[in-house]
C-alpha cells in the first residue's frame, strides 16, 4: 500500500475496537503461555488467567492509518469532544450528550436539486458502508486518528442530482435546546452550519460517517449522522445533520459568523498560515505526550491539493 492510499474496509470486514489487543497485551499472554508451558513440563499445574470480557479476543493491533499511525482508542475518541451544543467542557460532553435521542431521525437534502428528498436515517446506513482510518486535526492545536464508518457523500448527492447552478453545499445541526444545553447560549448563532464548495464535496474523501470502530455512532460524535473532510480543521465536520442543500453562492458558517477574521470558509490544515492567536505549525496527539509537525492539508494534499490550483491559501484560509 502507498502512503497515500487510504485505508478502506467494508463493513462486513470491521473489527470493533474492544476485541483488539496491542502488542503489549500480546507479549504478557505470550509470556504467560510460555511460563506455564514450562510449569506444566515440571508437572506443576497451572489455572488459566480470568477474562473480565465474554468477547473473543482477536490478535492484532488498532487500525492504522496509511502514514501507519494507530487509531486513538474508542475511549479517547468518545470522551474528549467538542460540541458546543452539549458544552464547552471536552471531558463533559459524553455524559451530557448519553440520553440524546437519535432515532426517529430524517435529514432533509434540497435546494438547487432535481430531486429533492428527506432520508430516513434508515434510509442513510442502506448506502454501502466501509471503514476509513482518517486523521481528524481540530483548529485547537490537538489532533486523533478515527476509524470512521460511513459512505461518500458523493453517492447522496448523486441520488439527488444537483442543478448546473449548485456550486455550494451547506450542513445544518439540529438545534435541540431541550436535550441540548449549550444549545441555549444566546452568545452564538444557533443553528451549528457548515459549507462545502460542491467539488470539495464530491471528493472521494468527504465521508457522510454513520458509526466509529464498526458500532453505530455515539451522540457525543456527531450521531447519528455527521461529515468528516479529514484535510480540514475539524470545525467543518458537522454533526447530528438534520439538512443537506445545495446553494449558489457561499453559505453562512457558524464560526465564520462568530469570527470571520479566525475562522475563514475554506479551513484547510495549513501548518503555514496561523491562526490569529497560536501557531498552526505543530499539533498534540491525543494521548502523546509531545507534539509533532502538522502536514499540509493534514497530511492528504496528494489526494486534494489539486482543488486550491491558483488559490492564496493564505487569503483564502
């Protein structure tokens, strides 16, 4: 596999998180096995170590991306978000968000379409589904890799059939005040919405993500249908779609209202253009404990690069 190829795994083929085992856990069974190998030689009798799960046990290592960095764990990846809807605090996000409802849910696609339609979320999980192993890099500094599961959002727009004037796609959150509490801030322009131009939007890496780890998404991730456009800082992935319409002219974004000057429509991963207030330069794995060098369009240029030609990334940041 290149180092650009991204790792693709149909549904039917995914391991969930919790029956992998690293290299560590391995090494200590493998050395337990060997000692009572031994033990048994010397006619000492030995008790099988106790499973605190009932799941089986597959050998391996965490999914990896295709630079070969592991997946973070399903635990870092669910209990550090941002969702402001929930809450400002990351660590606090999963417990508020545990009894939102995601079922019924319908996301409405319109706007500058032939066809227009509301989706059953039902209707959503249909598409064919597979695993991509994507870095999500936050504006914030702080970065994971996320084994997604979902389908091209390509393949929704497709079945909609955009007009010959579409040229932007914009992502509306549900705005539920009563499950959502953060929803009720009069400081921020509610509903969370979020733009795509209509070729970033068809590219084969956009993905419409319906589960993590091969499990149904969890409400702190975006449940229980979200974006992710892994070569943008993470703001720009939208959770909890309710709509989906296509435009002709650039459409508002949450937080390009709140700062236009912090946060621009485009939001590529660019070491090289700062934010106004922190260097974009370098970002901190979760759970590393040193930082490392962030990579032009996070790491995936070779794939998109092509669709900034002749654009100042700098202007248009």
């Amino acid at each position: 596999m290149k180092k650009t190829d991204i790792p693709r795994i149909p549904s039917s083929e995914i391991t969930p998180e919790h029956v992998y085992l690293n290299r560590r856990q391995f090494l200590k069974l493998a050395a337990i096995g060997a000692a009572g190998t031994l033990l048994a030689a010397c006619g000492v009798k030995t008790q099988p170590e106790a499973s605190s799960s009932s799941d089986t046990i597959i050998i391996g290592e965490r999914p990896r991306d295709e630079l070969g960095d592991p997946a973070n764990s399903f635990e870092e990846i669910t209990n550090y978000n941002n969702y402001y809807e929930f809450t400002m605090d990351k660590g606090g996000v999963a417990s508020l968000a545990k009894n939102f409802p995601t079922s019924p849910w319908q996301v409405e696609v319109g706007g500058l379409v032939h066809k227009p339609r509301i989706f059953d979320i039902e209707d959503l999980r249909s598409f064919p589904q597979e695993e991509r192993v994507y870095r999500l890099r936050c504006v914030e500094g702080w970065s994971m890799v996320i084994p997604w599961l979902g389908f091209p959002l390509s393949l929704l727009l497709k079945e909609v059939e955009p007009m010959t004037s579409a040229a932007y796609v914009q992502f509306t959150t549900i705005l539920d005040e009563k499950n959502m509490p953060g929803a009720r801030s009069p400081f921020y322009p509610w509903p969370y919405t979020e733009g795509l131009r209509l070729d970033e939007a068809y590219h084969d890496l956009t993905l419409l993500v319906t589960g993590l780890y091969g499990k149904e998404l969890l409400p702190q991730n975006g449940a229980p249908l979200r974006l992710a456009v892994p070569w943008k800082y993470g703001f720009k992935s939208s959770k909890a779609i309710v709509k989906i319409e296509l435009t002709e002219t650039i459409p508002p974004t949450f937080w390009n209202l709140v700062a236009p000057n912090e946060y621009g429509f485009y939001a590529n991963v660019n070491p090289e253009v700062p934010h106004p207030r922190w260097s974009q330069a370098t970002e901190r794995r979760i759970g590393e404990n040193r930082r490392r060098e962030t990579l032009l369009f996070n790491g995936y240029a070779e794939q998109v690069g092509q669709l900034y030609t002749n654009m100042d990334l700098r202007v248009n940041y």
